[in-house]
C-alpha cells in the first residue's frame, strides 16, 4: 500500500503528516514486539559460571534453568546479577 492510499483512507491531506504517523506507529511496533527471536540451550556445568554465548547474539531476553527453586522439574527464571562480585570463583575469573 502506497501512502497516497493510506491518506486516502484515513483522511489526512497533509503527506508530512502522514508520513510522522506511519513512522510513530513503526516505532511502537518495533518497540512492543521482539523480531528474530532465537531459543537456544546451553548444557550448564559444576562450578562454571562464564559461558560463552553465539556470536551473532545481540540481546539475552530470559536465562532459565530447570528446578531452579522448585522441585517440580519445571523451569525457571534465572535472577540478573548486578554489581561486583564479593567472593572469587573457582575458575578464577
């Protein structure tokens, strides 16, 4: 659909206007939806806490793990660690 049509339909005679409009509603698209989600599982072992993540990862939306404070076999949000570390791994990391 062209924005001539667009105008046509809703009404407007002002192009700038129309253009303002359809950029703003992008934007909140953009902003309310995640685009090119991928889900991928990563083995976690004893005692490591660094993993490495794919390369072509832009954001980390949820890590979960399975009976992380329950004992139900479900899964469960990981908490979000903020702020320095006051003891030393094992690793030595």
């Amino acid at each position: 659909m062209k924005v001539t049509e667009l105008m046509e339909r809703v009404g407007i005679n002002q192009t700038g206007r129309a253009i303002a409009y359809i950029k703003d509603g992008l934007e909140e698209i953009n902003v309310l939806s995640e685009s090119n989600v991928n889900i991928d599982n990563i083995d976690i072992e004893k005692d490591k806490r660094h993993y490495n993540f794919p390369a072509d990862m832009v954001k980390v939306l949820d890590i979960r793990c399975k009976n992380h404070l329950n004992t139900s076999n479900e899964y469960r949000s990981i908490p979000r660690l903020v702020g320095n570390l006051t003891n030393k791994d094992s690793d030595g990391i």
